[in-house]
C-alpha cells in the first residue's frame, strides 16, 4: 500500500465526514403512533413488517442489556427453553 493510496482513502473519509447532516425539526401530526405499529407488527403476512418489527425488537433489548447495571435484577424473565422464530 503506497501512501499515495492512504492519502488518498483519508481525503474520502475526511470528505464523506463534511456532508452536512440535517434532523427532523418538526414531527407530522400525521406520524404513526405506537399502536399502528403494534398493528403493523401483528400482520404476520407482511414480511418486511415482520423484518421491521424483530429488528426494532432486537434493537430494544441490546440497548437494554447494554445500558443496564450488572448487578441489577432484570426486569423480565425469558423462558428457559429456547424460543424459536416462526419460519416462513
């Protein structure tokens, strides 16, 4: 690896670093509120939902066990058999 490429993939970095970034600034009143996700997530025929809501779900728990205490109690008890994803 020449410097020349090293220079280079830090110029692309530093370049792809200064796109500016922008936040939503104001909320749709038309936004979907939790319920219509729960609606979204119980459609057991709508795969990309399916895809959404175990995602969103993995999410939630990895911060959570990231987030909390070790010594702390936790908060639910899963089962001790294994649980299984339904397949398609």
């Amino acid at each position: 690896m020449s410097i020349k490429n090293v220079l280079y993939g830090f110029g692309v970095l530093v370049f792809l670093g200064c796109q500016p970034s922008y936040a939503q600034s104001v909320v749709p009143e038309n936004d979907n509120s939790t319920a219509e996700f729960v609606e979204l997530c119980r459609n057991l025929n709508d795969v990309d939902a399916q895809n959404f809501c175990f995602g969103f779900g993995e999410g939630v728990f990895q911060t959570y066990m990231a987030d909390r205490p070790k010594q702390a109690q936790p908060e639910f008890c899963l089962p001790k058999a294994a649980i299984h994803a339904r397949a398609f």
